[in-house]
C-alpha cells in the first residue's frame, strides 16, 4: 500500500477521449462500461466481457458479504441497450470483473464462457448454460469466435488461486479468487476484424505469439505501481505481440463508485494512472500506435 495521497486527475488526460461515436452504418460497434465490461455488437451477435455493473463500495469490500444490485445491473443494460446476450466471459473471477457475471447472463440469455472458476460462479447462480472453455480453443457466440488466451494477474494479485466450489449469491469478496486471468481474442467472421481484450495488466510471455488483433483494449489496472522495464514488457507482450493498429486503456477508473455519478481514477494508494500514461504513450509514440481512453457508454468503431 502506498502513502501517496490523493488521485490522478483525468483532466490532463482529456485528449485522449477522443474515439467517435460510431455511425449507424458501423458493422461492429464497442462500448465501454467501466473496469473492464465491454460489449461488442453487430445489431444481430453481442458478447460482453465481465458485465460488472453492480460496484459496491469499499467499506461494503471490505466488511460485508456481496450481493449483485439488480437496479443498477438492470439500469446499465438500458443504458447500453441490451436485453439479449450470446455470452458473457469474465476475464478472471475477482468480484471487480465476475460478481454480476451469472447474473447478466441469466437475465439476457447468454451462455457464461470461461474456466473453471467462472463456472463455479454459474453454478452458485443456478445456472445451467455454461462453456468451460480450452485454452487457446475458440467458442462460437454466434458471429464471434471467443478464444480464452492464459495470461496472468497484474502483480499483487490479493486473492489468488482457483474458485474450487459453486460460489452464492451472497459472498465475501474474497470468495472471488482470480482464477484464470484470460487475454480474450475476439474474432467477428463476418468482418474478419479482431478485437484482443487484456483485462489484468498481466501476462505470459509468448501466448500471445501467432495471433492477431486489430485493435487492443488494454487492462491497466496496478500497472503504474510496476517498474518501467515491466510496461515495456507488457506492451511488447500484447500489443506489438498482435500488431495491434490502436490500443484503448480500460480497468483505471474507481471501480468503488457508481456508475451513475461521474467516472474517477483509483487512487494513488492502488494504482498510478500518471506513471501508466508517461511510459504507454512513450511507447505507442514509438510504435505509431493511437492511444485513447474510452468513454462511458459510448458505442465507437475502433476499427474506422
């Protein structure tokens, strides 16, 4: 734990929320809602990530058992305009990504694609539609191809190890071990446009060889409490390892608070978004790679 008080402010970083709102016409769209809940839909496929809406606060972490908020799961749905999912992947099973997982899926349909630990969390929920995926091996969602990659947790990892029981609805944050953390490989067929999700700021060093993606939504998450050399690694690792043409940074912002009130950085007690943005854009810089910041909710073509 650091003793540097305070947090980053995202208005120094206001030029880097800059990707547009994508036009109708658009043949896949990405919306960002928070930490690292992404949906990706062409108007007939969707698949989101996590599905993380429910967010409570840092006392509740801390002292009391979990429970999924159906109004502001339900609330964040409207506001992303879904009422039907074909999956929904969590990129690794702390409460920050995974509590609500089960129950989008059981309100919108979608199967839960995951390991093991994701599973344990389904069953917990009644759940009976369930993909425990191979690593490396892609699940159909209808036009996606959703290949689960083995990556790591950005180091610390608090609550490490595999979820080995079906986890309640009611449960204590650390009921939520990590897990498997994934690097998740999205291939839409129809477009052939390839989208790779980095949910923890972590990795293995070679996974990622041999594949592509056009686009890279970057966890960034711990990473500005990591030295230098270790960003670089983590940029080499994913981004250049795809040949990735944009890379947009997710898993920054407070995930203590609400959605329904404006978006703030973790503090610098457990993350450093400064020190994360002076080496990353060092480093796209050099790559002539964009760098942006997603904005709430907004529905955006990062491949235009």
């Amino acid at each position: 734990m650091r003793l540097k008080p305070g947090r980053p402010d995202l208005k120094a970083y206001s030029a880097y929320f800059d990707l547009p709102t994508a036009p109708s016409s658009a043949p896949l769209t990405v919306a960002w809602a928070g930490v690292t809940t992404l949906l990706v839909d062409d108007g007939d496929s969707t698949v989101m990530t996590d599905g993380f809406f429910s967010r409570p606060g840092l006392l509740t972490v801390a002292a009391r058992p979990l429970q999924s908020s159906l109004p502001r799961i339900e609330s964040a749905l409207a506001r992303l305009g879904v009422d039907r999912l074909d999956a929904v992947t969590p990129v690794h099973t702390h409460f920050d990504h995974a509590m609500d997982s089960a129950v989008v899926a059981r309100l919108t349909g979608a199967r839960l694609v995951g390991g093991t630990s994701a599973a344990n969390i389904g069953r917990g929920h009644g759940l009976d539609r369930i993909d425990v995926a191979v690593p490396g091996t892609p699940v159909t969602a209808g036009n996606f191809d959703i290949t689960l990659i083995e990556g790591h947790h950005c180091p610390p990892d608090r609550f490490p190890g595999a979820i080995t029981v079906p986890v309640p609805p009611q449960a204590r944050a650390s009921a939520y071990r990590c897990g498997e953390a994934w690097s998740t490989l999205v291939h839409h067929r129809p477009t052939d446009q390839r989208l790779l999700i980095v949910g923890s700021a972590g990795f293995v060093p070679g996974a990622l060889a041999g594949r592509r993606a056009d686009v890279v939504y970057l966890g960034v998450g711990q990473l500005g409490l990591q030295p230098t050399r270790y960003l670089r690694q983590y940029w080499q690792e994913t981004v250049r390892a795809v040949g990735a043409r944009r890379v947009v940074l997710i898993h920054w912002d407070d995930f203590f608070r609400p959605l329904d009130k404006p978006l703030r950085a973790l503090p610098f007690a457990g993350d450093d978004l400064d020190a994360s943005m002076r080496t990353l854009t060092a480093l796209a810089a050099e790559d002539g790679v964009p760098l942006h910041l997603p904005t709430l909710w907004q529905r955006t073509d990062p491949w235009s």
